[in-house]
C-alpha cells in the first residue's frame, strides 16, 4: 500500500507545534529501566537499591500500574478461548464497534486495517495525520491534500490524543465527503481520556479504531474495532496474541470500568499540571518551558536546554520523567507529593543551568 507523506499540499507549512504526543520512551528510560530489576506499582527500585519514580511508564503502555498483582494474577490464570469474551467488553465499551479483531502489535493491527480499507474502497493510498496537525486544530492542510488527492485514498489516519471534538467532527466531514475510511489510532487516548476513547470523549464515531498494549496493561496486544462492511475484510497480519495477555486486558477492563480509570488518571494529571505551572512561574521557569497536552499524558517543553536541564535534575531527584507525566492508577497522594517536591529542588536548578547556557551563546 502506498502511503501519502503526512505534510500539507505546498511542503512548506509551518505548524505551531504542541509536543504532549512526541513523548516515546527515549534511550536513557530504558536503560534505567533494565537497572531496575523491581518494578511495582508507580515505582521502579534500581541494582543500587534505589526507588525511583516512574512517570513515562513505559510510555503510557502501563496505566494500572506495574506488577499489580490482579492484573498478574488474571494473566497467569489465561487459557486459550478469551477472545470472545474480550470482544464482547470492547464492543461494548467502544462506539461503532460492530466487530472486533486481535493482533499481537500495534503495526500489525494498523496493517490489517489499511488493508481492509483497500479491499472494501478500491483505492491504495493512506494518509498518516501529523500529530502536530491534529493538536493545533489546523485543517487548512488537511482539507487541500484531502481535495487534491482524496481520490487516491483508502485511508485517513489520526491519532486524537490532544485533538479537539470540533477538529475531530470536521476530518469526519472530511472523510465522509471524500469516500475515505477514518481510522483513529487510539493507543495512547484509550483508558486515558475517556472510558470510550477519544469516540467517547469527542462523540465523533471512526469507522475503525486501534487500540494498543495499554489494554493488557503493557503485554503486547492490538485490538481493531469497527464497522462490520470495514470488519468483514480483516485477516491477520501477524502471530496471534499471548493467552496471557487477552487475561491481563479482561482485568484491565474490570478495573477501569469499576473504578471510572480515565477519570482518575484525568484527576491526577490535572493535579500535577495546574501545580507544575504554578512552579513554572514561581521560579522563572516559565520564560523557558510551558505544560502541553492532555493532563492524563502532558509535557514539559520549551526551550531545548532547559529541557535537558530539567530531565537531569528529576534523575538526580529519583524521578523518570524525560518531559513527560503519563501516570498510571497506582499514582497516588504521596506519588503526585513526591514528583512536586523533586520539581521545587529541580526547577531552579534547571533554569540557572538554562540562563548560563543562553548567556554562553549569546
């Protein structure tokens, strides 16, 4: 399948960029990760013996919580024959779900979905929205490459975190109006900004929807959901997921459907947010960084060496953060406490060490 590069019809558009969505877990999380041998709930304990705070988690695949011990335990009791069971609870949980069908990764999930628009348009092409796109609300772009080439096109694809109801309503416009199926990759937005994902939060119904390993709370699972014309022309594009994960994602189910989980990871990134900026401004700060993104999965971002700066004070602090604050259910009072009083030793230390940089290159 051909894909159509996801830039705007001239190549030379310059987007105000929000970076919440740019956050994937860098080099240096996963070395830190393979020295902490003991993960457990929010935290990480290293070889050197120390906790250390985990706010990338895993980049926003663990929402629970590491080695919560109900989601363990539903793992390691799966057997074979729950897919059924779990494409009854995203049916029901996701808008537009006519059909559900289960990979073991994302790619492969999104390969059987982009094939299947083949097959049921006729046409080759697919068309990726930029992140940055979808986060400014700016269709200009969108809307000329959709009327020149929308022809072409068997797909359109977004992923919604930070996108706005009124920017999704208009691409599903779009879409509609230029015979293309509308995919929303949901494997961040889901669990997080609404129990329905994005669908549920903006009321804008795609014709398909992927979702990613925040479903088994970081086991690698993909689901695709859909309208059944769309379902009908599925078939499996890589190996058949782990009996243990479809085990661990019925209890992640459970968990967020009894506890309201977007709600409390909504609350919590709040907290942090509205906290955060006002440590921004109290120390200066703010003249080298801002808070973006959705408060279930925001950044700290700005000026590149403050950036820097910062990610090496919250390591020195004890907190894996790298930018960016996608907590999971297991942060609580003391771990949001925690994360604040690293910031209030942080930031004056990141925006002295930003203020000598800029004065050293001016």
């Amino acid at each position: 399948m051909t894909r159509l590069g996801s830039v705007t019809a001239n190549g030379e558009r310059r987007i105000n960029r929000r970076p919440a969505n740019d956050h994937a877990a860098p080099a240096d999380y996963a070395s830190a990760l393979k020295l902490s041998p003991v993960r457990d709930g929010a935290w990480t304990i290293g070889r050197d013996g120390r906790r250390r705070l985990d706010l990338c988690n895993a980049a926003g695949r663990v929402v629970i919580g590491w080695n919560d011990p109900h989601i363990e335990a539903a793992a390691a009791e799966a057997a074979a024959g729950l897919h059924g069971r779990l494409a009854g609870r995203l049916s029901e949980m996701t808008p537009g779900a006519d059909a559900v069908a289960f990979e073991a990764t994302v790619a492969s999930a999104m390969a059987a979905v982009l094939l299947a628009a083949k097959t049921t348009t006729g046409r080759d092409g697919a068309y990726f929205c930029d992140e940055a796109v979808s986060a400014s609300g700016d269709l200009e772009g969108l809307a000329e490459t959709l009327d020149r080439r929308g022809g072409e096109m068997a797909a359109l694809v977004i992923r919604p975190l930070d996108a706005s109801p009124a920017f999704l309503k208009a691409v599903r416009r779009l879409s509609d109006r230029h015979g293309v199926v509308l995919v929303f990759e949901e494997s961040r937005s889901a669990l997080r900004v609404h129990r329905g994902g994005a669908q549920g939060l903006s009321g804008v119904t795609a014709d398909a929807v992927v979702f990613g390993p925040s479903l088994a709370n970081g086991r690698e699972l993909a689901a695709v959901t859909g309208r059944i014309e769309l379902m009908s022309a599925i078939s499996r594009q890589g190996p058949a997921p782990d009996p243990a994960a479809v085990g661990a994602a019925l209890a992640v189910l459970d968990r967020a459907e009894r506890e309201d989980l977007a709600h409390r990871l909504q609350i919590i990134g709040a907290e942090i947010a509205a906290e955060l900026e006002q440590r921004l401004v109290r120390t200066g700060a703010d003249a080298f960084a801002g808070v973006y993104g959705d408060p279930s999965w925001s950044v700290v971002a700005g000026d590149p060496a403050f950036e820097a700066a910062l990610s090496d004070a919250l390591a020195q602090e004890g907190v894996l953060s790298f930018g960016a604050h996608t907590p999971s259910a297991a942060c609580g009072p003391s771990e949001v406490a925690y994360l604040l009083a690293a910031y209030d030793r942080a930031l004056p230390r990141a925006v002295e060490r930003a203020r000598w940089s800029g004065l050293r290159a001016g």
